[in-house]
C-alpha cells in the first residue's frame, strides 16, 4: 500500500499549422495580420472569431468599422458576450494520474466535448494499491489507522487470489487472467488509484472547473480541478482572464462572472 498524491499532466494542446493559416489570411485579403497571443491555443480561438464576422482589420468587411485589437480585449469580449462556441475549437489533453474511481466516476459525468481513455482494472492487475487520504479525516489518527489497514488488508488479498487462481503461471491464457482480474477487482476499495486520459475542449472546461473546484463538490475532483485551473490560468491567461480564486474549505475555488459561456 502507497500513499499517493492526485498528479495533473496536461500532455497535448491543439496548435496551429503556420503555413496553412498564412494561406488562409493571404485568401481573405490580409497577409499581414497578427496576434499578440502567447499561445496558439488564444490565437487560434481568436482566428475562429475573427472569421465569424471578417473582423480582422477595420473595412475587410465594410460593415466592421472598428475592432479590438488586442488578444486580450477580444477574447474577453467573446466571453462576456457568451460567444462560446469558438472556445470549442481548441482542445486540451490531461492526464489525471493516482486519482480514484470516486474521482473518475464523478469525471465521466461530463458527457458533453470529451474524449476518455480508463485505466482498464480488468486488464490492469492490482498489485499496488495506491491510497489518497482525504482531507476530511487525515488528521484523524484513529481513523487514517482503519483506512490504512484496510488497503493493507485488502491489497493482501488481492495478491492472494492471484495466487489461488494461477495468474501468474506460465501457461496462463490472457483471456482467462482478464476474467479473473475482473472477478478480483470486485473487492478492490473504491478510493484505490488509478489513472484517467480526458481531453476537453476550452468551453466545456471553463464549465467543469467551475462545477467541480465549487466548495460543494467532493474533495478530491476540488483538488484535481484546482490544479487544472492553475495550470490553464496560468499557460492560457486570456481564455481565463476572467477566473478568480479563493479559499474554501482548505482547497481552491475558481469562479467567474461569466458562468457556462
Ligand atoms: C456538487 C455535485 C453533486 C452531484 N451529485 C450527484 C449525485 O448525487 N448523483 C448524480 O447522479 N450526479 C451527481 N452530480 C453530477 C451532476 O448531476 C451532473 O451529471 C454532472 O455535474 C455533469 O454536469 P453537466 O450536465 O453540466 O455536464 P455535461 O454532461 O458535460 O453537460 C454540459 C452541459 O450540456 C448540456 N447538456 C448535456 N447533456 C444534455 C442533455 N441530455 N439534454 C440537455 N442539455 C444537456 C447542459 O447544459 C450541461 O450543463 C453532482 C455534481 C455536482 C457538481
């Protein structure tokens, strides 16, 4: 049995194929535009904007006498004016590494703009099982001594059907251990970690970090989608510009004025 930490890796943004954007801007007219975007993630939501209304450059189209130059004060505007779809266009891909299937199973309850990719415990042996101990009762000695003891407990037996079912003998089919695997992981404990692949495009996460970092969500999901905002807040500061943060019940909440854009 380990002690874990819910961990965060944000391993895949969508990013801007350079050449085919040029063609594109020198077949509407303006070779020259450009964006103070930081990130391709904000100049791409700002491109798909812009072509909404050819609002590049004051007079591409006669009816836009002024724009908003900067990649801040538009996207801003698209915000307030909850012109969300553009912010379905870029997608972000997250590794949610020694998180639970309390956690996994509330994730999976966003349905809408997400892709998921489970560690499969039918194929995936538990010979290790990874504990998060959650914030509630950690500083209950008596308490963290049950919970410990039961993963202790359990993680034995665990290791104790596979050695009744033969899993590890050489002539062993994968089908079969696959069975048996999935039998075992019936009396797994539901807090044990594991790992979840969820890829989301910036609409539904602005939505999901406001759900699930609010103080009346579960711990561990306020956790997880505390650390995503940081990191969003911090490497997309424009697509978040609008998101502030305090403290609520020891752990992070995120929220806007713009709620579900
Ligand atoms: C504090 C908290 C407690 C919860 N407790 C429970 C619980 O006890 N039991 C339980 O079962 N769930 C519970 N949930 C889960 C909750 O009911 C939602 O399923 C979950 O938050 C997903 O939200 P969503 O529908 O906004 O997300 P998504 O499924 O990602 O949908 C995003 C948005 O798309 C729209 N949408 C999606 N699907 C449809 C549709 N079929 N028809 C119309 N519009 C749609 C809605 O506007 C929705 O908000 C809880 C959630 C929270 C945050």
């Amino acid at each position: 049995m380990r002690i874990v930490e819910p961990k965060v890796f944000l391993v895949g943004e969508t990013r801007i194929m350079k050449s085919e954007l040029n063609a594109y801007l020198r077949h509407i007219g303006v070779p020259k535009w450009k964006s103070d975007a930081t990130t391709d993630a904000e100049k791409l939501t700002e491109v798909y904007g812009r072509l909404c209304y050819r609002s590049f450059v004051p007079g591409l189209n006669p009816n836009v006498k002024k724009i908003r130059e900067r990649n801040k004060d538009y996207l801003e505007n698209v915000i307030e004016v909850k012109h969300g779809s553009v912010l379905e266009h870029i997608t972000l891909n997250f590794i949610f590494a020694d998180v639970s299937r309390v956690f996994t199973h509330e994730l999976v309850r966003h349905r809408v703009g997400v892709a998921i990719s489970q560690e499969s415990l039918r194929f995936v042996r538990l010979t290790d099982l990874g504990f998060w101990p959650p914030l509630a009762v950690r500083e209950n000695e008596k308490v963290m001594e049950v919970m410990s003891n039961t993963f202790k407990i359990l993680e034995k037996l665990q290791k104790d059907l596979a050695e009744e079912l033969g899993l590890d003998e050489e002539d062993k089919k994968f089908a079969e251990k696959k069975k048996l695997t999935s039998a075992m992981r019936r009396i797994a404990p539901l807090g044990s970690a594991t790992a979840i692949g969820w890829s989301t495009n910036i609409r539904n996460l602005r939505h999901v970090i406001e759900m699930r970092t609010d103080p009346a969500a579960e711990e561990e999901i306020r956790l997880v989608f505390g650390k995503v905002a940081e990191i969003v807040k911090e490497r997309y500061p424009n697509l978040f510009a609008d998101y502030e943060v305090e403290i609520a019940d020891g752990l992070p909440w995120w929220h806007t004025k713009n709620k579900k854009v």
